[in-house]
C-alpha cells in the first residue's frame, strides 16, 4: 500500500541535534567562541529542513533582568542602611515646617501662650524648646489650700514637621488640665525640638536626640531648683511621647543617670510601637522585600519593650500610660497590648486607653483624645502625690480601660 504524497507533510519527525561550533574568528567577545547550537528541524518528504537556536540569544533576556532585579534590591538594602536617618526622621515634612513660628499659630491655641527658648545639648549642639504654663486653683472661691504642685510635663514629638503646627492641640491639653484638676496645681509644659527639626541645629539621630532629651530633663530640673525649690510642693515630673517620641521617652527614663535631674513620675506614651526592628516587619510583611532582613544594621533602635524592664529597676518607679488609636493605619493593634503585658510582667503601674475611631495622628486632635490624655496626666499628678504623701512605697497595680 502507498501512502499518497500529500499525506507525508502530516508524518513530519522532529529531528533534534545538539552541536558546537568551532572558534569564530568574526566573535566579538571571547565568550562567544565556544558556542552551544541547538539544531532542530522536521522531515517533509525526501528532504530535511534544519534551523539552529545559539543557547546564548535564548538565556541572555532572562539573565539580565534576573541581574537587574538583584542589582536593584542590593541597591535598595545599601541605601535603606546608609540612609536610615533620612527616611526615619521627616524635619523637613512639610516643606515649610523649619520656617514655621510660633506666631502663626499663637491665634489657635485659645489663649495660651507659648514661649521659645533654646538651650544646649550635651554635646554642645543647640537646640529649641517651646515653654508654656498654666495654674489651676486660682478661681474665686476654690476650696484648695497649701502649696502648689509643680508639674513639668516634658513633651517628645513624632518623626515629622515642627513644634508650632502642635501648639494648638497642645493647648487643647492644657486647656482640659485646667478644668478638670481641682487641686493646687501649676504646670509648665516643655516641648523638645529635635536636633535637625524646626530652628534645632545638627541632623536627628537616635544618639543625638538622647543627649539633647538628658539635657532637656536637666534644664527642667535647673527650671525647679531656680524658681520653686522652696515655694512650692514636692514637683512631679511626666515624660509624655507621640510615636517615635515614646522611644526616646523611654530611652531617657530607663538610661538617665544624673542624681541631679528631678526624679520621674510618669510616663504618657501616644501610638507607641515597640521597637524598630518590629515596625519593619509590620510595614513590610513581604518576604522578598529586604527591609525586614536589615535589623542588624539599624543604628535607631527605640526599644521600648527593652527600656520598661530597665525602667522597673529603678528605686522610683514611674507610672505608664498608654494611648493608642482605635484605627491606627501604621502601627499594629496588638503594640499596645504588648507594652501593656511587659509592663505587667516587671511590676510598672499601668493603664490602656484606646481611642476609638483615631488614626495614628489624630489621637491628640480629637475631642476623646485630649480628655483620655490629660485624664493620664491628671491620674499620674494624683499618684504622685499620694506616693509623697503616704512617703511608703506601694505595690505597683494595674488598670486596663478603654475609652
């Protein structure tokens, strides 16, 4: 039986050779004297038609983007390491936040008034502070009597913009404090500006910022000793912080050393996070990103986690206060409960508060969060005087509540 010619096109065999090719004198690059050829071709009839493939066309596209993918994620992990200052701290978000004053806002902060002063780091760098205060007690037909309690609350703003653009919310605390404390009560509210943010000179670091905290807590204890060491009633002293400003609140409450500084009270921590190399795996959760693998280069730790056990064995115990944002679009729910837990786990008085409903910035700016705020300073001013007065130490409690 024969097979009709027509038909023969349809039995087609796929003939398959593998080859290499000698040196080529017209190669412009050494590598491509030695060539694999991939030969193949189909059988249509008598005759053979044959193609050949150089390996090299085949795997170079892949090679080189496969090369520029990694080369962009080296790049990437050099920069972040290199760079970590930059991209942490934000002196110059808005564009206009070192040029602001205190002026252009003096209008929005319901009559109290703010005042700058600049003193010097430890290391010699200047740096700004913004000083308010206010009384409370003072109103015709107040039942309150003895001296008055001095209370410095020692303010540590986020990672981005100045210190003027937060007066007014500021002021909003101020205003809540002196309308809910019954008792004699004067408090001075002092504000770090950063080295590096608004008029502060030098570039922000962890390590700068703490010596210029160490010598903002020195200030306020120079402040107490010059105008009411001897007038006044026993001071209580707050270190209140907003995002990354907790970190440094806790640095300076747990590695502090000068006998000279005025003891610390209480602690306010604002949207806390626990520590960087926690934050870096919450914002970026992606396995083949690189940020997350780079926490042993990081030289900005802001552990607070660490700090509360150093801070518990301290001979005076400050109180801690946390306050997190309901729908906090950057730091993770469970920060808070997590501080919460280790503070209980070293014995440090605590209190949760959760404001419902505010983002990571808005805590302070809505109404429930300048109440659960100041309703923190107020609680901690009143610990502090029954520790003083009672003048016994007590076993450290703890109070969970959510607003």
């Amino acid at each position: 039986m024969r097979i009709p010619s027509s038909s023969v096109a349809l039995l087609r065999v796929p003939v398959i050779h593998v080859t290499t090719r000698g040196y080529r004198t017209a190669a412009l690059w050494a590598w491509q004297a030695r060539k694999p050829i991939v030969q193949y071709g189909y059988s249509h009839g008598r005759g053979i038609f044959k193609r050949q493939i150089h390996l090299g066309q085949v795997l170079m596209p892949p090679l080189i983007f496969t090369g520029l993918f990694l080369a962009l994620w080296c790049y990437k992990c050099i920069m972040l390491v290199l760079f970590q200052n930059a991209i942490i701290y934000n002196p110059f978000l808005p564009p206009n936040a070192r040029s602001m004053t205190i002026s252009e806002f003096s209008r929005q902060c319901g009559g109290v008034e703010w005042k700058e002063d600049r003193i010097k780091s430890l290391d010699g760098t200047e740096i700004a502070l913004c000083i308010s205060e206010i009384s409370c007690g003072d109103e015709r037909g107040s039942s309150s009597k003895g001296p008055k309690t001095p209370v410095y609350i020692l303010y540590f703003q986020g990672n981005a913009s100045s210190l003027p653009p937060r007066l007014p919310d500021l002021s909003g605390i101020l205003r809540q404090l002196k309308a809910e404390t019954k008792g004699q009560v004067h408090y001075t509210m002092i504000c770090l500006s950063y080295r590096g943010y608004w008029t502060s000179h030098d570039r922000p670091s962890e390590k700068g910022i703490d010596l210029d905290s160490e010598a903002a807590l020195r200030w306020v204890s120079k402040l107490h000793h010059e105008k009411h060491k001897e007038t006044q009633g026993a001071p209580v002293t707050i270190l209140w912080g907003q995002s990354i400003g907790c970190g440094f609140v806790t640095n300076l409450a747990a590695k502090t050393q000068d006998a000279g500084n005025l003891p610390i009270n209480a602690l306010v921590l604002e949207t806390p996070f626990t520590n960087t190399r926690a934050m870096l795996t919450a914002l970026y959760p992606q396995k083949w990103l690189p940020y997350r693998y780079l926490w042993p280069f990081l030289r900005n730790h802001l552990d607070s986690w660490a700090n509360l056990e150093l801070i518990a064995a301290k001979a005076q115990k400050p109180g801690v206060y946390i306050v997190e944002g309901g729908k906090d679009e950057l730091v993770p729910s469970d920060h808070g409960d997590i501080l919460y837990r280790r503070c209980q786990d070293v014995q440090l008085y605590a209190e949760l508060h959760t404001v419902r409903g505010a983002l990571h910035n808005d805590v302070m700016v809505r109404r429930h969060g300048k109440h659960t705020i100041a309703q923190s300073i107020a609680s901690a001013v009143s610990r502090a005087q029954e520790l003083s007065a009672d003048q016994a130490q007590c076993l450290p409690g703890l109070a969970k509540s959510k607003t």
